[in-house]
C-alpha cells in the first residue's frame, strides 16, 4: 500500500502512476482536498482507478486542532461513501476527541486511525488517549493501524517494552477484527529501520493465535480497503 504525505493532487496521480508499474502496491490512500467547491470533480476521477481506496489529511499539521469541523470538509467527507472510498485518520491524541464527534456524523463511512493516533510512547502518558481510543473504538467502522509507533518514543534509542501498553489498549478496545499493521515508511527511518518497525508488531502478534495474527498481517486490512 502507498500512502499520501504531500498535500496535492499531484502526488495522488504520482501513486496511481506507481501503482499501475508495481503490482506489488495494490492500494493507494491519496489526497483531495475535501474542502473544495468542486471536490466531487477529482474524485470522480480518482475513483475511476481501481487501486484507490481512501483519502487521507495530514491533520495533525493543522494549526486549527477543530479543523475537521470546518463544514467545508465535512461536505466533503460526506461525498467519500458513493465513491466507495476510506478515510485515513492522521491525529495526534488532542485531535481525538474532535475525530470522534465527526465519525459520529457519518455512522456508514469506513475509517482507520493512522499510528494509533500517535500515543505519548517517549512520556508513557497515556490517560487522555486512552479514552479517546475507547470512544473511537465504540464505532464499529473504525479500525486502527499498529503503525508509527517509534517516531513516538526517543528517537532511536527506544526499546520494545515501551511500546506493548498502547498495543496492548488498541487491541483490547477495537479486537482482533478491527487492527491492521503497518510501517510509516519512510517516517519511521528516522527513529529506526523498516525491519525493527515491523518487528515491534510482528513479535507482540507472537502471543496471539494464528489467526488473529493472520488478520492483523493482511487480511483485515485487504477486507477494509476492498484488496
């Protein structure tokens, strides 16, 4: 799967273009700005390619922390079921609560939390994300990606144990039918290597079953994006 990090439509094209030269990417979360008048009109487009299954924001970079209120973009999410498009939450936990009100508007749209909406890993803090987590969870069209985690901790000097009390949350709260792993790449170089990212979900599934490890490798995540 390749995932936006620009803010444009260039960069949505740009992984459509890859994905048609790799068979190996066999979805794409883009980008179109939902706050546009004529948001439908890229969409239409987009939605055309087989391999594009969600859309996604880079949130937490908005100075606004309410900026999913704006009813501009709640227009525009509003737009995503009849393209049968996903949405890819990108938040930091102060976004959380904010997210939570919008899923609540839109009870048949399908969305993800990215990076387990970003847990306090380098503090241990995690009172407020814990309830937000819980009340995201609650939805049941709200998965959430094991993703991210080692840029949230001390940058390269990080250790596994850190990281099993927010995994250990995500899937208690959302099950094993509603986690999916994923990497942050390239994000996640700069706090360690793709492997030891991958490596943090891998071996935590190892006290799991096989299937529940199953799911969490693969097959929910090819079940909710339609792979």
């Amino acid at each position: 799967m390749a995932v936006q990090a620009r803010q444009n439509l260039e960069e949505t094209q740009w992984l459509l273009d890859l994905s048609d030269e790799h068979d190996f990417i066999k979805s794409v979360v883009g980008r179109v700005d939902l706050r546009s008048t004529n948001a439908e009109d890229p969409l239409k487009t987009f939605s055309n390619h087989p391999k594009l299954k969600a859309l996604r924001h880079v949130v937490h970079d908005e100075p606004d922390d309410r900026f999913m209120f704006q009813p501009e973009f709640l227009r525009g999410l509003g737009l995503l079921a009849q393209f049968d498009l996903a949405y890819d939450l990108l938040l930091f936990p102060r976004h959380i609560p904010v997210a939570v009100e919008v899923v609540e508007r839109f009870p048949d749209q399908k969305f993800v939390l990215d990076h387990l909406g970003k847990p306090d890993i380098k503090n241990q803090t995690f009172s407020a994300w814990d309830r937000g987590i819980e009340r995201l969870a609650s939805f049941p069209k709200v998965f959430c990606k094991l993703s991210g985690l080692v840029t949230e901790a001390v940058w390269n000097e990080w250790t596994y144990d850190e990281f099993v009390p927010a995994m250990d949350k995500v899937l208690d709260a959302f099950g094993p039918d509603r986690v999916m792993i994923g990497s942050d790449w390239p994000v996640c170089t700069l706090s360690g290597t793709y492997q030891e990212t991958m490596d943090i979900v891998i071996n935590y599934l190892g006290q799991f079953s096989f299937e529940v490890q199953d799911k969490v490798l693969g097959r929910n995540a090819a079940l909710f994006y339609g792979i």
